[in-house]
C-alpha cells in the first residue's frame, strides 16, 4: 500500500519531499502529497518509509488502504 499525506494535517513543512527516494512526493496548495503509483512504501531502499520518519507531526503520513500494495 502506498503511504498518503493527511492535507488538514500537514504543516507544509517539506521535510519529507527530499527523503522521498522516488520523487512521489510533491507540494499541492502549500500542503504536501503523496503520488501513490510513484510511492514504493521505501521498500528497496530503506526498512521504514522515509516520509513517515520525517514528518515531525504524528499520525499526518499513513498508509492509503485504497491502493494496493506496492511489488517490486
């Protein structure tokens, strides 16, 4: 599954979008989000989801259960 950025949470900070390692990251009316067929969920990079580690608000980077989970 991919990873979704909760708008009315996200402070607009950026510090997710340059630890995103595949550029799926992208800022949308000062808030920030998440392209879901770009997210890879870090799998292959890294053992935890760099946007979640980077977000400095809790709960505001989750999983997207709408979309399916990312194969490599």
């Amino acid at each position: 599954m991919a990873y979704k950025i909760v708008s009315s949470q996200c402070s607009g900070c950026s510090a997710c979008e340059p630890e995103c390692p595949n550029d799926a990251i992208h800022e949308k009316n000062g808030v920030f989000a998440i392209k879901a067929d770009k997210c890879t969920e870090c799998i292959g990079f890294f053992d935890d989801p760099q946007c979640v580690v980077a977000c400095p608000v809790d709960k505001t980077v989750i999983v997207d259960k709408s979309v399916p989970r990312y194969q490599a």
